[in-house]
C-alpha cells in the first residue's frame, strides 16, 4: 500500500489525532476535524521529511479551498497531524 493509502486508511478508521498546535492554526484559517479529514482523503502528498517520518498533504477543504496538513504515523500505528494551514500560493 502507498504512503498516501495507508495514511487515508488510517484516517477512514478514525485512528489519527491533531496536536493541540495543529487545532489551533487550524482554527486560525477557519478549518475544522471535517475539512482536515476531507483535505486528507482528497489530497496527495506533495512533499516528504523521510529523517523525521513526516509528509506535507496537500489538498482541499469542505468549501474548496486549498490546505496542507504536515502529518506522521506514530509508533502505535495511528496520524499525527502536526500543522494545518491554508495552502495559500507563494507570492513572488
């Protein structure tokens, strides 16, 4: 199974969990469990911190606009969602 899928299937199975900074930064943006599930489910991994285990999703919410969520797997087999954010485009 992929990354992506085992990640998905884990999410599906409700076994995943947000840090109490990513609710918060998530809550900054407007998002909530739904859009952070829906961004998840819907979304592909964009980039990858093999040292640290993390990968950056990228995706979108509820109501169609663009979020990333920094994740890992723990140890006990369930996500970790480290940050949320609004995937907002890189102005140059």
């Amino acid at each position: 199974m992929s990354k992506i899928g085992q990640i998905r299937a884990l999410v599906r199975n409700g076994l995943y969990y947000l840090t109490e900074h990513a609710d918060d930064e998530a809550s900054v943006d407007g998002f909530d469990i739904y859009d952070i599930e829906y961004g998840i489910l819907n979304g592909r991994i964009r980039r990858t911190w093999p040292r640290e285990g993390k990968y950056e999703i990228a995706g979108v919410s509820l109501d169609g606009r663009p979020i990333g969520i920094v994740c890992r797997i723990t140890g006990t087999g369930k996500v970790r969602v480290i940050t949320v954010y609004e995937d907002k485009p890189k102005v140059e």
